[in-house]
C-alpha cells in the first residue's frame, strides 16, 4: 500500500505542484458555480475526518463542503465536548480515530507541529488547516487563486502584507507561496508585529502605511485582539494601531484589490467601506476556499484521476 501524501506547510510544494493544485480548482470551479451538477464521485467511500482544536468557521465549514462536493464520508470532531476535554492527548485520539481507517484527516491545531504527529500517527492522508503560529498552506492556496483569478498571472505582482505578522500562520505560508510563484512581498506594520526575520524569505519591510501605495494587492491580516491585549506591548493600543496602520479608502488608490482571511475585525484593521467595496476580494476569497480545498483533497486522494475525465454524479 502507498505511503499516504500530506499537505503540512507550503515548503512541502514547488511552483509546479501549486500550478498543478490551481488547475484542478480551476477545473473544479464549475461545480462551485453551478455549471455541473454540485457532486462529484471522486471520493466515494472514503472517510475525511476533520479534527478542529481551534475555532474555526471559514475553513472547517469549506473542508466538509469540499469532501462532501468530492462524494466523501465525512466526521467532524471538536476538541470542545470530546474525550480532550477529559485529557486525552492528541495522539491518543487519532489513534482512536485511525480504527475507522480515514482516508484523510484534516487538523487545526494550537501547538506548532501537531500536524506532523497526527501524520506519523494515523496512517491517513494529513492537511494542515493551521498550527499554532506556524502555517496554513490551503489558506495560501486559496489566496493564490483568487489573486490568479483577478489578475490573471503572479509574475512581477505586488502584494503588501499589513498587520500582525508576528502571530499569523496565514502570512507565513502566504510569503512563501507568494516567493514560489514570483510575486513581490513588501511587509507592513509596526516594528514589534513585523519581524526582521522574515526578510530572509525575499520580503521588503516598512513600518509606513504610505508603503502599501506601490502595491497590487493589499493583503489585510486580523489584528489578534487575544494576544494584543494580553499584556504585550506590541502596540500602545488599537485605537492607536487603527490610526496609524488601518486600511481605509484614504490610504489605497483606485483599483487596488483588498483581501484579508477572516474574521475580520470592521474598524480596527479593515474600514468597513474598504471591506465592502467593489475592489474587496474577500467574498471571492471565501469562494475560493471551497474549490482549492477540494483540489487539495483530489490531489492527495486521487492523483491519477485527471481534472479533465473527472466523472460527474447525475
């Protein structure tokens, strides 16, 4: 039996496996909008389990609709009302869950690394859908359609990263798979959010707002309230941050797209009017998110199954 295939982080990739994964979603992308018929046979029988120890709505909700979309079994487990909240380990409960013999397992996790124990442990296909600070590679995926979506191309792009770098997994795996396709990456953000490190990964960094004016895409993160106001000192406050580093109409030029990966939160990191204006891609990136997580999940089940003789459930 073949060794099962993971999708852990976004250095697990090359550009032509992220070329490939894009072309299955784009060939899926009929489904999503109501050209074929909305169930596809390619996971008939199988099992996808998703294993959320975080809150999550965007991404839990896409990876059952997209194994469903694919004909798959699903399990939906929450760490909240399960035998974790009797003090079961990680490990233990995806031994539990491996007797069903899973076809794939789908982890959020708030410890850096859980995802590789869950592959070592379960014998199943294992996507990331983010750990801890880390990473969370079918966010960038996603991203990296609906940019190919708008623009069209990824060469010579620039995208302006703004916020919380320090704490987010999303940006991190957007960085490198932006590096991957040849997109230019400036980061923006307070000095104590934005990390000097990072620059390693081909990054610009600026600490300005005025930063974001060059950019194609402004790439919006969540200011994370539940560290912030913690007791560190990342920033004087978010009135403060609001003032200096908020994206409103004022600070982008006409046709600048605006993305961000949910929740947001209206006011602080995003001005509503920004949020809800034509130029906004965040509805298209929710959108997104179903398709490219059914590609993720065709690629690493299906892979001999080309996107052009997929068979479709009348």
């Amino acid at each position: 039996m073949p060794e099962p295939r993971h999708l852990l982080s976004i250095a697990d990739l090359g550009r032509d496996d992220v070329e490939r994964i894009l072309e299955t979603a784009r060939a899926l992308d009929g489904v999503d909008r109501g050209e074929l018929p909305a169930k596809l046979p390619t996971l008939a029988g199988r099992l996808v389990i998703t294993l959320f120890y975080e809150s999550s709505t965007r991404t839990s909700a896409s990876f059952e609709l997209a194994a469903k979309r694919l004909s798959a079994e699903t399990m939906s487990i929450r760490s909240a009302g399960s035998s974790v909240d009797k003090g079961e380990s990680l490990k233990d409960t995806v031994l539990t869950l491996a007797a069903y013999e899973p076809a794939a397992i789908v982890v959020r996790h708030p410890h850096v690394g859980a995802p590789w124990l869950v592959a070592r442990s379960s014998g199943a296909a294992v996507v990331n859908a983010g750990d801890g600070t880390h990473q969370h590679p079918t966010q960038a995926l996603l991203d990296l359609y609906t940019i190919q979506r708008a623009f069209g191309r990824f060469d010579g792009l620039h995208v302006a990263i703004v916020g919380d770098v320090l704490h987010s997994r999303v940006a991190r795996s957007l960085i490198q798979a932006l590096g991957l396709v040849g997109a230019d990456v400036t980061l923006v953000g307070p000095p104590t959010l934005v990390p000097r490190s990072l620059e390693a990964l081909g990054c610009e960094r600026s600490s300005e707002i005025s930063a974001i004016e060059s950019a194609d895409v402004v790439y919006v993160l969540r200011m994370q309230r539940e560290r912030i106001l913690a007791g560190a000192n990342y920033v004087p406050s978010l009135r403060e941050y609001t003032a200096r580093w908020g994206v409103t109409p004022e600070r982008l030029r006409p046709g600048q797209k605006v993305m961000h990966p949910g929740p947001m939160n209206r006011g602080v990191e995003l001005d509503s009017r920004v949020a809800d204006s034509k130029d906004s891609l965040v509805v298209q990136q929710v959108r997104s998110g179903l398709v490219v997580r059914m590609a993720v999940l065709h690629d690493l089940l299906a892979p001999g199954v080309r996107t052009g003789e997929i068979a479709v459930v009348a």
